[in-house]
C-alpha cells in the first residue's frame, strides 16, 4: 500500500459524490488501535515511530494525555460498547475463546449502535469484536448494520488463523475468509462503508477496530505464523530488540496508511468537516512490548493486565476540523465515556444509565470534568483514581498509594504514611463493588463471572504462571 502524508495536497473533490452533511446528525470514525500503549506512536513521543497521518490528526486535534482504558481488551471493548464499567455487565475477564457463549448478550446489554441505528445512522464495525463467538453476540445483532473481522482477541495477520487453530474472518454472520493482510483488509473495507453510506445520503458511523499491535507480530511482507500445521499463539518472544522495532514500526506504519486513506476518503467526498476522527488504544502494550521497545508504554510503571498506569494511560487523540482546533487536555477520562459522548455529539438521547459519562462539553469548551472518582477490578486486583491519589488493592491484600502529580511512575508508596486516606479509598471500592455486583461482598480476592476462569487461575498461581500468558491460558483452559 502506498504511503501517503496528509500534509500534502490531497486529490480533487469528486464532483460525482453527493453527501450528507446536516450539522445535527455529524459522522464518526472510531479507530481503536490493539494494545499500544501511550507512546506507541510518535505524536505520543514514540522513538523512531512514523506515523506522519495519526500525527496530522493530533497537530490539529484535541491530545488527551489522562485517558484511561481498562488492562485488558474485552472489559475495554465493554466499556465502550455499554458505557459502563464491566463489573456491572458481569465481567470481570477476558472473554473466554474456549466457551462461545461467554459474550455480551444484545438483548440485556446493547451496544449504543443500535441507538445510533434508530436515530437514522448507517453503522459499520470494521475488525476485532472479542465480545463472544456464537452468532447470539454477533456484531450485526448489537446494532452495526456492517461487519467485516474477526470474533476472537487476534488472528494471524496473513493466513487469519485465531488461537483456536480456526480461520477466523467474517462477512456479516458468515465466516468467509479472503486473501490479505488483516490491516490492508480493515482499511480496504472502512474506505467502502464511507462510500456506501454516503452513496445512501445517511449519516454514518464507523468503528474502525484494528488488529495492530496486537501479536503475532507480523508486518506486511513478514510470513504467516500460524498455518494448517502449527498455531503457536506468538512469535515476539525471540526476537531481537532490531527486529522487534522494525516489525512494531512496519505495523504502525500499515495502521497509519489507513488513517491516511480515511482521511482522504472523506476528503474526497467532502464530508470531512462534518465528520469527528478518534483515536485511541484499548489498553497499554504488553511487558514484551515495554522492555523490547523501551518507552513503548511511556514514562509510565506496568503493562497490559496490570494495575499501573502502563497497563491503562492510553493515547486519545480527537479531530473535527470545522470546531476544534489543536491543544491538549489533562482532564482524566475514560474509555467508558466514550458511549455517551459519540450519543452527546450525534445528537442522539441517552435512555439508560451509564457510569461513563459524556466528555463533549470538555472537548468543546476546555472545561474542567466534573469531580469523580475512578475504579478498575481486573486480573486480581482494584484500584480507585481519586483526583491525584490512586490506591492498588491487590488480591493479597496488599495496598499501595501513589500521588500522581509527584510520582507519576507509581514509584513511592505512601500507604504508610495516610493510613486514614487509605482506609476512606478502601470504602469506596468496596462499596463501588457492591453496586456493581449488586451486593456481593470483596473476599480478598477479585470476583470472576465464569467459574472456569477462577480454577484456571488457580493453577496458574500454583505454577507461577500470570494470566497473561495467554498461551498458557489457551492450552490448559481446553483442558
């Protein structure tokens, strides 16, 4: 694929494209990058990242550099999908890719796309789901009228194996698999659904849900990994730190070269103005990720399925050229405030409730968000953000306090020396817990939904194993 700057002159305006562009009911494009963490891209201060489209969004965007996803990717993808935290789904875990009936059921939990749906939007969800694989949870019954991609948390980029050792590529509610690089193809089927909905004169919303940089790392012109013969769930682990960079950087640079055919997509067909772009990652990079590509998570302690900020800051970046112009926002946000805000900013009614609540006022005006505190429960552990004072609750009962206006790197515990604050914060989270469990006590240990989940933990303890190792975790939950 051609790379492409969007600093430079962009084709002609095709006099043929007809498009809406009613001010009260503006488009969206949600691109949602795979486990990158906050400087996995060089607007983020990513070492030796190009990433000159995801670059001209943020030069002329609103950069948040507080947001927060949640550790892992289906509580993540719950979260912006509900608006609310997973615990009040009944989620407290990866979505399990050994029990297809492990989802998000749209009959008790619908995705905001059936709202957007209702109100005349044309709905597309190009990519990962990792919300459930019976056809119960199929995207296309969450409310997206379009779905090309894929039901489990990644595939081989070339030969589109899942974990599972199943061709895992998806035409609506029919597996249906075709040639190509899993980036390319994502790209390739958001440039139609921008063309399709404008063709249909309706206002669209597309959600762009990429595989990068989730493993198996693979570039473009690197082999499949996974075959008929052999699915090994990874291939990083071996790799030199050269060669690691440069397969990070040619995935980066894939993912920025569909931004850029977006980008001009909409510029073509001249509903750009009236078109919101996001971007942002559903949690931070992995620990091979942080050590092979030192930086990759920022100056931030952890990774991906923990509890420090390596595992949940994450960038987010918001471009809509007609009102906003470029700054940065230090207002604490979160992935769960996304459902509310795209609903806020398509003029559409929120008719439940949510705990995510809508940033828009924020990102329009520069205000201050209103005074809330925080919560994560994930993987054997809480945590509550309480302006700058954050408390990590471990299943062990340990507790640590970080002030993060003085130690950003979660370095100094202070739990010590405020025994009173750590006591107050303790309350909350039991007490955040119980409304979202709806009265279940905290044991001393996380909750899990799936009773699968809680032996297979067990025995990774037992083996000192964590629950990111995925691989493990697949092989012996089958077991």
């Amino acid at each position: 694929m051609k790379r492409m700057n969007l600093t430079l002159p962009l084709l002609a305006i095709s006099s043929m494209a007809l498009a809406q562009n009613n001010p009260n009911q503006p488009n969206v494009v949600y691109i949602l990058a795979d486990d990158m963490g906050f400087s996995g891209i060089h607007a983020y201060g990513g070492d030796g990242i190009p990433s000159p489209n995801i670059d001209f969004l943020a030069d002329n965007g609103i950069v948040c550099t507080n947001f927060r996803a949640t550790p892992l990717s289906s509580p993540s993808r719950v979260c912006l999908m509900t608006g609310n935290y997973p615990q009040r789904i009944g989620l407290n875990h990866i979505f399990s890719e050994v029990d297809p009936m492990d989802g998000l059921d749209p009959d008790t939990h619908p995705s905001f796309a059936k709202d957007l749906q209702q109100a005349g939007y044309h709905t597309g969800l190009i990519g990962k789901w990792h919300m459930g694989q019976d056809i119960k949870f199929n995207p296309l019954n969450h409310g997206w009228d379009v779905w090309h991609g894929y039901t489990m948390g990644n595939i081989d980029f070339h030969s589109h194996y899942n974990t599972m050792h199943q061709i895992d590529w998806w035409d609506g509610k029919e597996r249906k698999d075709e040639p190509g690089y899993v980036t390319h193809l994502i790209t390739k089927y958001s440039v139609d659904f921008i063309k399709e909905s404008v063709d249909q004169q309706k206002p669209f919303f597309l959600f762009v849900s990429q595989n990068a940089v989730h493993v198996p790392m693979q570039g473009p012109n690197d082999p499949p990994l996974r075959t008929a013969e052999v699915c090994p769930y990874r291939n990083d682990q071996d790799m030199t730190d050269a060669e690691y960079k440069r397969v990070y950087r040619d995935m980066v640079e894939a993912m920025d070269d569909g931004v850029g055919e977006i980008y001009k997509t909409l510029k073509e067909l001249n509903v750009l103005d009236n078109t919101l772009i996001i971007y942002m990652s559903d949690n931070g990079g992995e620990q091979i990720a942080a050590e092979k590509y030192p930086g990759n998570n920022g100056y931030f302690r952890g990774a991906k399925g923990g509890p420090y900020e390596g595992g949940t800051r994450v960038p987010a970046i918001f471009y809509y050229p007609k009102e906003w112009g470029h700054r940065y926002s230090m207002e604490p946000m979160k992935i769960m405030d996304m459902m509310p805000t795209f609903l806020d900013f398509c003029g559409v009614k929120l008719n439940r409730k949510t705990d995510g609540v809508s940033v828009l006022n924020t990102l329009r005006t520069g205000d201050p968000m209103p005074k809330r505190k925080l919560f994560e429960a994930v993987t054997g552990f809480y945590t509550e953000l309480d302006g700058d004072w954050k408390l990590v609750w471990s299943r062990n009962d340990q507790i640590e306090l970080f002030n993060l206006f003085t130690d950003r790197n979660e370095e100094h515990n202070l739990a010590e020396m405020y025994p009173e604050k750590v006591a107050s914060m303790k309350k909350d989270i039991e007490e955040w817990w119980a409304d979202c469990t709806k009265g279940t006590r905290i044991e001393g240990r996380t909750t899990f939904n799936s009773g699968w989940v809680v032996e297979l933990m067990e025995r990774l303890q037992k083996e000192g194993k964590s629950l990111m190792d995925l691989e493990f975790f697949n092989r012996n939950a089958k077991k």
